[in-house]
C-alpha cells in the first residue's frame, strides 16, 4: 500500500525517492539543489497540521491550506505572491456501477521555483504512471525545473479525461445506439437515454478551467511557467484541451439525436397503435350499430319475423365491413 507521504528529489545527475507515512521522515529529505517532488495521498481535515508544515517547509503561505482542505473547485488565480496554485477536478475512465457515475480525479498542486506539492485527493492512481516515468528516468524532467513537471502532471490529467471520451463514452453511445435500433420506444431505453446524459455533464466545468488556464499561460499572466514550458502548454496541451473540448460538444450533439430516434420510434409506435385501433373502431362501429338496433324491442321490425332475418342481418354486417375495408383500401388507408 502506497505510504501517505512520498518525496522524489532530482536533478540532472540523480533521482532519489522517498515514502513514509510521517511528514518529519520525508522532510528530513529535501534537498535544496534538486527539484522536490512530495505527494500527499487522502487527505483531510485531520491533515491540516501536516499540510500547513510542509507548506511553511517550502516557504508558502500556510494559510493556504484551507484552500487546499475546500471540497469545492475554484477557479484558477495567480494572485499568491510565492507559489502557483492550482486546483483540478476531471472525471476518470473508472467507471463505479453503485453509483453509476465516473469517478473523479480532484486535487491541487502547489508550484515554486524549485519544488512541486501534489495533494492528491482521490488516490485514483492518475499520476503513477508519470512517477514511475520518472523514477526509471524515462522523461525529460531532470533537464528542465518543476514547471516541466507540472507540464507533465496536467498532461496526464488530459490523457485520462481522452481515455474517458474517445473510448469509454464513445464505446458506451454506440451500444447505446445499438439499442435504440434494436428495441424502439421502450422505456428502459429512455431511462438509459437519461443516465448517458448524466455521464457527460460533469466533462463541461473541468474542460472549461482548463481551457481558461492554459488562455492565463498564454497571455502570460501565470508565474513559475518558464519560455521554454509555457511553449508545450500553449501548444501541445492547447491542442489537446481543445480536442477534448470538441469531442465533448459531439457527445452532446451525438445524445440529441439519439434522443431525437428515440422520439421518433415513440411517434411511430404510438401512431401505428392508434392507427390500429382506429380501424377496429371503424370496423365495429357499424356492427355495434346493427346489433343494438335489433337488439330494442320493437313490435314491427322487417324481417323479424321471418326465417332467414337472422341470416340477413349477418350478410348485411358483412357486407358493410367488406365495403368498408374496401373504401379504406382504395383511399390509401392502408
């Protein structure tokens, strides 16, 4: 099980990595001449204590913890004099069947010069892949300074949310269209119809921050993104947010005509049920006619007291549901 605390100090000669479930064992090894990675994992309010030290530990404001301790989101601001601070929350391709919902990455990072703080609250496993990248020296990060590693760490949150849009949910309209095709009008459909538009709404807020950050880094208003690292921002992760962004907007599109199928095969069958009883209603209708004239009790009736009035009276109704049929027939009806 991975330790509460984990350090991964480097520079272009040397990577070293620490864990511990104690702040005071990680701290022990920082190093000022190397570029500090530390992740905090679960955290909570029973964290604070720990956090605003390793905050004071990398001379950031303390205080900034009860941001890092809110729930909720905020927006992206470059206002704190010592650091860069930023917040994320996306959906991941882990998909939970109680709650039927994706489950969602949430965090922050803390950027300084020299070192990165990644307070990862979910504990998804979003960014193994990228430490464990590092840790065999497998990326360009011992050449650059922690923004690169930032790069590397949004980065990796966009490849999760591509993961959850161009496979996950792709894979899941098209059975969704599968069945539309293969069970029209029904009401399971419909309610499925409601859960995959559920399943889309939380990509709209998470793509729309990441689009306003990566707008701050272009215009230059962001701290601690050297020239060199802004250029991937601004064009490499641009292109891909923007990517996400229209994949998303096709989703939505692509679930509006879904619904628009649906409405139609609900139309079509609702029709061809009236239509149905429409021509049994006009089939019976005279019959029903028939049968309650003789049905009163009349004195004189012709034909009433004859043999064959019976007889009569079923050749007459079938012979006005035969003229019927064939009215409805040479007008088209059916």
């Amino acid at each position: 099980m991975d330790k509460k605390f984990t350090l991964i100090n480097y520079d272009p000669e040397l990577i070293e990595s620490y864990s511990s479930d104690s702040l005071d064992d990680v701290l022990t090894q920082v190093r000022d001449d190397r570029i500090s990675w530390v992740i905090v994992r679960g955290y909570g309010t029973s964290d604070e204590g720990d956090i605003q030290r390793l905050l004071s530990a990398f001379s950031a404001d303390p205080a900034l913890s009860e941001k890092i301790l809110n729930q909720v989101p905020l927006e992206f601001s470059d206002r704190l004099p010592d650091v860069l601070y930023f917040e994320y929350s996306t959906p991941t391709p882990l998909f939970d069947p109680e709650r039927n919902e994706y489950l969602q990455a949430c965090g922050c990072v803390v950027l300084g010069e020299h070192f990165l703080l990644l307070f990862d609250e979910s504990v998804l496993g979003v960014f193994d892949d990228i430490q464990h990248k590092i840790l065999s020296g497998r990326t360009r990060a011992q050449s650059f300074g922690s923004d690169y590693l930032f790069y590397l760490l949004f980065r990796a949150v966009i490849s999760h949310t591509e993961q959850l849009v161009f496979g996950e949910l792709v894979k899941r309209f098209n059975q969704l269209e599968d069945e539309i095709l293969a069970s029209p009008g029904t009401r399971g459909v419909l309610d499925e119809l409601m859960a995959t538009r559920e399943l889309i709404k939380p990509l709209y807020e998470p793509l729309r921050r990441k689009k306003a950050f990566l707008v701050s880094i272009r215009e230059q208003e962001v701290r601690f993104i050297t020239e060199d690292t802004e250029h991937l921002f601004t064009h490499n992760l641009a292109a891909d947010v923007e990517a996400l962004w229209q994949g998303f907007l096709r989703l939505r599109d692509w679930w509006d005509v879904l619904l628009n199928i649906h409405r139609a095969t609900v139309g079509e069958r609702t029709s061809r049920i009236i239509y149905v009883l429409t021509i049994l209603s006009a089939i019976f209708l005279p019959i029903t006619f028939i049968s309650s004239l003789y049905a009163t009790r009349f004195e004189h009736m012709p034909g009433i007291d004859q043999p064959a009035g019976l007889y009569v009276m079923v050749l007459t109704i079938i012979g006005v549901v035969a003229g019927m049929l064939w009215y409805m027939k040479k007008k088209g009806w059916f």
